[in-house]
C-alpha cells in the first residue's frame, strides 16, 4: 500500500483527477489522507467529495471550509464568512439541497490524525500544549505554526518545532508550485483555491505530483476571494 497526503482541494475536481491520475493512485489498496477544505472556490465541490468517497482507504481531516459547509448541512446555516469566501460556488455544486451521504462524510472528519507520531491536521496547533487539550477552533483556522515555519524556512533556519518526527498542515497557501518543508513541518496547500496548483505527495518517498494550474481546468471561472482566517 502506497500512502499519500493531499492539500487543499477547494473544489476543484479536475485537478484532483490530475494529481491521482499522475502517482498512479490505486483506490482499492492506497491510503489517502485529505489535509480538508474540499469545499468552496472552484465549482466542483460536489463531484470532488464523490471521488473522496471511491477511495476505499480516506482518511478525512475536517478544514475551515468543511466545517462552514457542514453547518449549511446540518442547520441551513449560511455564514457571512462563508459566502464571502467561495461558499457560492458550493451552493451551486449541490443546487443549494445538502446530500445525506455528504453531510455524514463531513460528519465523520478527524479533527487531527496521528500516525506512527507522524501528525496530520488542517491549519495548525499550539506545539506548546498537548493536542489533546486544544480546540477545533485551533486545528480549524490557527495559522501561527505555518508562519513559524515559514519564517524559519526564509531564514534557513532548522530546528525541531513539535514533539512529533513530521506535521503535515493545509489551510496556509504556499506560492512555490510545490509544498514546503521547514522544521519537520510539511505545508501541503499550494494554492490551488487561488491560481496555484494542488499537490498530493507520497509520505514515504517524498514524491510529489502537481495538477496543471488550476485556473487553466476551469477557464473563464474566477476562483474564491483571499481570505484573512
């Protein structure tokens, strides 16, 4: 079993084809671990959760975008920040009726996953604080560890940041085409919501495989605005 780590999506369907087609990606026998934010931006949030669900061995972990398409789910919800921040286009991917067998995946979403002291969690956490004790809020939206390491990437700086050998995060946009390693820290969201590309990687080997950019699989489709959180 091959096992493979994926970025941001931000409903782009296409290149999450790309990316899998490209490592060769066997949906009965390889792991795939979703770093969230299937949702909003480009217009396939919809057809990108049913290619998530083919794939025997997912393992889903819950993004900002997850969590305010799930309360449109759950409750009929429809935050401010969420339709300011490509929510529309999830909407429309549905033709606004939330599907039963959607709202259950995103239901079932870790909120972090630890494997082999290797963690994997959306936007961050306090390396401070044992993960146990933190919030949703924190692996949701907080950004501080990916600017962390990012400074200490620019400064060529490399020191142990967590207890944990790897950490793999999404949520922060990375502008390089590929993912960045700094600090035993992966950053996985190549931008993909923006004008960026989407990049799974393999875990064991490092091998990355990129999609095109993802503006030119949607053309004359405008992709979601920048977002502060």
């Amino acid at each position: 079993m091959n096992r493979f780590v994926i970025g941001d999506i931000h409903g782009a369907h296409r290149a999450l084809l790309q990316c899998l087609q490209r490592a060769h990606f066997k949906y009965e026998t390889d792991l795939l671990i979703a770093l969230g934010d299937v949702c909003d931006g480009w217009p396939e949030t919809r057809q990108a959760v049913d290619e998530l669900l083919k794939i025997k061995n997912l393992k889903f972990i819950l993004g900002n975008h997850d969590y305010l398409t799930l309360q449109w789910m759950q409750f009929g919800l429809k935050h401010e920040e969420w339709l300011d921040q490509g929510g529309p286009a999830t909407l429309q991917s549905y033709n606004e009726i939330a599907i039963e067998a959607h709202k259950n995946f995103f239901e079932g979403a870790y909120p972090y996953l630890i494997i082999e002291n290797t963690l994997f969690v959306h936007a961050g956490f306090n390396p401070l604080k044992r993960i146990e004790e933190q919030s949703l809020e924190q692996f949701l939206w907080d950004r501080t560890l990916a600017r962390i390491a990012i400074d200490f990437y620019n400064k060529g700086i490399e020191a142990p940041l967590t207890v944990y050998d790897e950490v793999y995060i999404g949520h922060t946009p990375i502008g390089l085409g590929r993912p960045l390693h700094a600090c035993g820290i992966w950053l996985m969201d190549t931008g993909a919501g923006w004008s960026g590309v989407l990049s799974l990687m393999n875990i064991d080997t490092k091998e990355v495989f990129t999609s095109d950019p993802v503006p030119s699989l949607y053309p004359g489709v405008t992709g979601r605005k920048q977002a502060n959180r």
